[in-house]
C-alpha cells in the first residue's frame, strides 16, 4: 500500500520548474477555462480566476500556503482569452491566498527567471507605450473581495515593493522579489446576512458624515448608555464593548445612538482596502482618512474585530444590516480617480510602487500624459489618475458599484473628487459632462436605487470645478453652498447670494433633478470641524500630538474666530444648525459636531488616529464640553449657561434634525414651495444685506419665517400679519436662550407687529 501511494505521488507531480509547481490531478490541478469572470470565484468546490492584462504577455497564478514569510505552494501559467488571462483550479480549499507575476514588452520571459532577485529578461523599467511589468514584484488581485495585509503590514522596508535601479541591500530594487512579502488576495467562502435596505427617499435623507473607526474607538464609547441616560428620545442606547472599539462591529452598536440623534444615513469615509496597517497610534503619520485604495472589493481589514478570512466582510455586512434595522441607510466614500500605488519616486519616472494595477497594465489603467510614457496625468494631487477613459476602467468602477449596493447592502456612495470620472476626452483627459461612465453609473443608479453622490471637483484648473455640471440624475457636494453660508454667518454680506443657496441652488439644480440633489455641507471632514470654524481664523496646523502636526490644509477656510468670545461662538454653532436645516437641499454634517468637538484648529487631520479625531462622548453630558481630564482640548465652548450638566449644542442638535423631520416643507424635491428672501422690513433684498427675512410660504399648510441677523447690532424686523393664525417663537439662537435650549418645538412665545433679533442670532416662528 506504501508503495502505490509513492507511485501516485510520482505520476501526479511535475517537475518543480517556473508554472508546473503543482498537481496535474486531484485538488489543485489546473484545466482551461473561458468566459470566467474578473476575479477569483468559486464554482462548487473548483474556483476560477481571471485577470484583465492586455499588454501582458505572460502571467503566473500563485497560490500560498500563508500570505507572510513563504514562498508560493503552487503556480500556473494563465491562458489568454479576449486580454483577459484565466485558469480554473479544481478541489481548492475554503480559503485560498493568491498573486500574480507578469511579464510584458519592457521585461520579456526568460526561462532562466528564477524567484529571488532574478534580472533575466529585464529590458527596461518604462518602455516606451508605458509598461511597467516587472516579474519580480507580485501583484494581487484587482478585484480581490478580501487582502491580507497591505504593504506597510509585512513589517519589511516597504522600498522592496518599488522598481527602478536605486540600491537595496546591494540589490537594485527592479530586482528585489516580493513573493514572502507582498498583499495577497483571498479567495473565500461568503456568508449571507439577512438584511432589509430602508429605501429612503433621497430629499429625506440627514447625513452624518463619519470615520468608521472615529465614532467608537475612544473609550467613552463604553459608556454610551450611561452618558445619554436620561435625555428623551435616547432610551433604547447601546454601550459598545471594549472589544469592538473602533470596529465595523462597534459601528452597528453605535447605529442606535445615531437613530435616537435624528439622523438617518450614515456616510462613511473610505472603507476600501488601503495602507493603514502600520498607521501609528502614539505619533502622527500614516493613512488614516483612507483616500489611497488598494482593494475596490474589500472591506478595510483594520477596521475588523474578526480578522479572519471571511471575517471582515461578513462583519461589515452585519454592521449595514444593524444599521438598516435602525432606519438608517449607509453610504460610502469611494475613491475611483486614483490608486493607493501613488506615482513615480524620481525625476527619471523608472522608480514607482508595484502593487496592482501598475504591474498588471499600467498603460491601460493609468492616465499617461500623451508623449511621456514615463509619467501620470495627474489631478488629483496623489500621484496618478485611473483612466476612466478605458473600458476596463470603466467596467472595474461599474463591477465595484454594483458589488458594494448588491452584495456588502450598500445605499449610497459619494465619489471623491468625481470630475476625474468625465475626464474621457483625449489626448488632454478634458472633463466630458456627457461621459460615458457618468451616464453608466445613473443607469447603475436606476436599476439598484442607489444613491450616487459627486465632489464635483478635483486639483487640475482650469476644468477641474464642475459643480452644477454633472447629469441628471447625480447628486454633488455643494461646495457652493458652504462657501456662501459660511460668508454670510461671519458677516460678509451678499444677501443675494446667501439667499439663492439656501433656496436649493435653483441656478445649479432646476434641471438637475430638483433641490435634494445638492448635498448642503457646511463642515466635512477635510476642514475644521464646526466647533473650530467658529473658534479660529487660520488653520492651527503645527500642533503637538495627539491634535498635530499635520501639513497641507485649506488656507482659505471663510472662519471666524468670534473675537475669543465663546458665547458667541456657541450661538453660531447654532446659527449654523439652523440655516442648515432650513435650506432646501439634503444636509450633511460630520462625526461628533452634534456636540461641538474640537481638532484644537487642525483643518487637515489626514495622518491624525487619535482623541483629536475621535468622538469622545464625555462632552455630551457637560456644560463645559472641552474640559476633560487629562486631555488637552482647547476650550473654545466655555460654559452653556444652563448649567444642567448637559450639553446646550446636542440638546439643539436633536431637537433641530427633529422639527425638520417633522415637517415635509422642509424636506422637497423642487421648488414648488416658494422661499421668500426680503429686507427686515419686506423690502427688496440687496447684495450687501447682512439682515434677512425668509419667509417658507406652505400655503395653507405649514408656515415658517427665519429672522436672520448677522450684524453687530440689533434688527428690528416686521412681521406679516396672517389672519386668524399667530406666529409662534420656536428657534431663537441668540444668548438669552441658551437656559431654554434656544428651541420650543411646539412654538412658545406669540410674535406680531416687530421683533428685535439679537446681533449674530437667528430667530425662528411657525404660524400655528
């Protein structure tokens, strides 16, 4: 019996040379396989794979026993079909770790290429039609539903991943094989969670922008429950255990804290694969906003409790399915204008990161500059742009898409810096408000019913800011808006202006689909947070950890520092919740404004894992918020003058998000509603006006009237007489009313004939 086992052995292994490492029969034995889909997938127990690479002209499967420290188990050279290069493996295991190596024109096949550091075939780093293939550096899997770890995680000076003839270790790095070192993809079983998406209409939706890891990673979040006992409308808060602090799995407990805040969608900055593993927790450096993606199919291990293969995905889907049993819908960030591979090290363009993409086609996946094949067009200031001109760009955005709305329950994505997706006229990559991609991803919109947000804009000028331009049926980012708001409440004037923003952008949106489709920001999270917009005139960058140093930042951020007076910093912050809820159009604001939190004026916090940067919900229940033990905020609040021990700004958060859920002349999608923007005294609205009377006409329905002053001094304004009805005081930013909360939902105070607002105040009245 011994004896034909040996046998057995003998007649099923090949010769252990580069491609036929590996069984001819059984498990793990290859056969040809046509019309496979991108990606690796399992069909019964067999699994296929298939890698889109058109210039390449060979490439080597390779399957490992573990993803760090060993060499390949098996490999297999790919047949190509249609410039996509497929195999299928029959009898693999569950979990099946996997890269690729491919050879190209600017590095031929040899068959002396041997693994470890091997120049056999090398012809040049860059050829001349941009390819950059390079054997020695393994690649994973563009649409690999999970990675193992990301560069900085194999704990290897991550210069071994780069080509280019810069001296590693007496050997020049194009040479330096990355087999034991680099991201492999995983292939894995998926497991289906039961799930019900809300389906909200889109002009109904209240956003919250937030870092998955932010909201539960400080330990206060422990204590959630505790903090919030007591506050109407919180009950049914949970505490997130220790251990799922800062996790996917932490995020769905903090989902119920979020319902009871009033807000129902959730907008999560990346959660895509990226290089954060080595990300400090004690010093400022690495990658922690996410905008550098690797994988467009995984979920960010890093942010997993259960690490495992499967793990991250499966936890992520439990994380969108708790929050849709909440009523709250989650859209991502997603990043499609660039990769996390960044761009060329030195002037010579040879010496560049070689991850995925760029050693799989870097000329099909990669916008090159016509004529200079060793550089990127790039604007979106990190280093390369995808081109989005490219079908197989194109189909990998649409897969990706679709994947993440159909499979991960996804509701809804905002795509970073978007212009770069309409940049298809060629030879320049001009933006094209009829792109093809655009219009693919509206159809993809129709057939899934997923929200799909622009940041109408990217770096390159002119061409680059396109708010207002994109199709029918995108949403965007109005940056115009929080510009406009942000002027007026510091008290620059331009009533017009103001007043056409908060009217829904009609010049920008009338044939756009209607005013929710321009997302009202005022605060997002590359920028101050509210708090700091009205506490410092300068970005406060060079701070000390944990709130600094950063570089970059916006040095024009229309901030007012209030004059240091923090009680009216803090009827500002209210000012600024009002406007915001008034406006026509959907509002977004970020983690943690809801109670005032503070970056101590870092505008740029992108390398920044720490208490600046976390939801600390000890400033909930306080009157002096920014006074905690042992951590350096700035105390830019001061003190509410309620002194109830509770928070004055999350008070009047909720009670706000609240009285515009309450009313659907609030929440439109078109302008049927009419907005009337008038002097205090009804007469025309000039440019220059800094005091406004906004009138929300319902008709015979709901009736609102905003009195906005920011000016130094007392307004008096009239006020329309409307028979058998009275005007009801039901906001009033101004100090006085901070031992109210500054709001009566169910209207307090009868106002008629004139009413004096307050400098820097707003006061709202309902007809009831």
């Amino acid at each position: 019996m011994r004896l034909f086992f040996i046998y057995v052995l003998i007649i099923t292994w090949v010769c252990a040379d580069i491609g036929n490492t590996h069984p001819n029969s059984g498990s793990y034995s290859p056969t040809s396989v046509k019309n496979a889909s991108p990606g690796s997938h399992f069909v019964g127990n067999d699994a296929t794979f298939a890698l889109y690479a058109k210039n390449a002209t060979r490439v080597l499967l390779e399957i490992y026993d573990s993803p760090l420290g060993k060499e390949a188990k098996y490999d297999y050279w790919m047949e190509k079909h249609d410039n996509v290069w497929q195999i299928k493996l029959r009898n693999v295991d569950n979990v099946v770790y996997y890269g690729f190596r491919l050879w190209g024109p600017n590095w031929k096949y040899d068959n002396t290429w041997q693994r470890g550091n091997s120049a056999a075939g090398f012809v040049c780093d860059v050829d001349d039609n941009a390819h950059r293939f390079n054997p020695n550096k393994v690649v994973f899997d563009p649409y690999a539903r999970e990675l193992s770890h990301d560069k900085s995680g194999a704990k290897v000076k991550t210069e071994i991943f780069a080509s280019g003839d810069g001296n590693f270790k007496g050997q020049p790095r194009r040479n330096i094989d990355t087999g034991k070192w680099a991201p492999k993809s995983i292939l894995f079983k998926n497991v289906k969670v039961s799930d019900n998406k809300p389906n909200i209409p889109q002009k109904d939706a209240i956003i919250y922008e937030a870092h998955v890891r932010g909201i539960t990673k400080h330990k206060s979040a422990m204590r959630l429950r505790d903090i919030v006992s007591g506050i109407h409308g919180f009950e049914n808060v949970v505490n997130v255990p220790q251990k799922y602090l800062g996790t996917y799995k932490g995020a769905g407990y903090f989902a119920k804290y979020l319902k009871a805040l009033g807000f129902n969608t959730i907008e999560l900055l990346p959660v895509h694969e990226t290089d954060n593993d080595g990300n400090p927790d004690n010093n400022p450096g690495g990658n922690y906003w996410g905008y550098a993606t690797y994988g467009y199919f995984a979920p960010d291990r890093r942010y997993a409790y259960d690490k495992s293969p499967g793990g991250p995905t499966r936890e992520f889907k439990e994380m969108v399915a708790a929050f849709h049993r909440e009523g709250i819908e989650v859209y991502l960030d997603v990043v499609y204008n660039h990769s996390g591979e960044g761009g060329t090290w030195d002037a010579s363009g040879d010496t560049a990161d070689i991850l995925f993409f760029r050693g799989i086609d870097n000329a099909e996946y990669y916008a090159i500059p016509s004529g200079v094949p060793n550089k990127y067009w790039d604007s979106t200031g990190c280093g390369n742009n995808l081109n989005c001109a490219k079908p197989v760009v194109k189909k990998m955005i649409l897969d990706s898409l679709r994947y993440w709305t159909e499979e991960m329950g996804v509701d809804g994505f905002r795509f970073d810096l978007a212009t770069v997706l309409g940049r298809d006229i060629l030879p320049n990559f001009d933006f094209n408000r009829d792109a093809q991609l655009l219009k693919d991803i509206v159809k993809l919109q129709q057939q899934t019913k997923a929200k799909m947000i622009a940041e109408a804009w990217d770096v390159a000028w002119p061409g680059g800011y396109q708010v207002g331009q994109f199709p029918h049926g995108w949403g965007e980012w109005n940056g115009q808006y929080r510009d406009a708001v942000r002027r007026f409440v510091k008290g620059d004037g331009a009533g017009t202006g103001f007043a056409n923003f908060v009217n829904g952008s009609y010049s920008l949106y009338m044939d756009q689909g209607g005013p929710h489709k321009s997302v009202n920001f005022i605060i997002a999270h590359d920028g101050f947070t509210l708090m700091d917009l009205v506490s410092y005139n300068q970005k406060n960058n060079n701070n000390a950890w944990p709130f600094g140093p950063s570089d970059g930042g916006n040095n024009s951020n229309d901030a007012w520092d209030c004059g240091g007076d923090k009680q009216l910093r803090r009827q500002q912050l209210r000012n600024l919740w009002t406007i915001q809820m008034f406006s026509r159009g959907v509002p977004m604001s970020v983690w943690g404004d809801e109670f005032a939190r503070t970056q101590n004026g870092n505008n740029n916090p992108y390398n920044i894992d720490s208490i600046a940067t976390w939801n600390n919900y000890n400033m909930i229940n306080s009157d002096t918020p920014h006074i905690q033990p042992n951590i350096n905020y700035t105390d830019n609040f001061g003190r509410d003058s309620k002194n109830d021990d509770l928070n004055n700004a999350f008070i009047f958060t909720k009670k706000i998000i609240d009285l515009r859920k309450r009313h659907d002349i609030l929440r439109q999608d078109n302008y049927s509603v009419p907005y009337h923007f008038t002097k205090a005294d009804g007469g025309a609205l000039q440019g220059y006006d800094r005091a406004m009377r906004i009138h929300i006409d319902g008709k015979n329905g709901t009736h609102f009237i905003l009195l906005v002053n920011m000016w130094r001094e007392n307004v008096s304004f009239t006020i329309p007489a409307i028979s058998a009805r009275n005007w009801r005081r039901v906001i009033d930013t101004a100090h006085w009313a901070e031992a109210h909360d500054n709001i009566w939902p169910q209207g307090e105070a009868i106002i008629k004939g004139k009413y004096s607002v307050k400098p820097w105040s707003i006061t709202v009245l309902q007809l009831k």
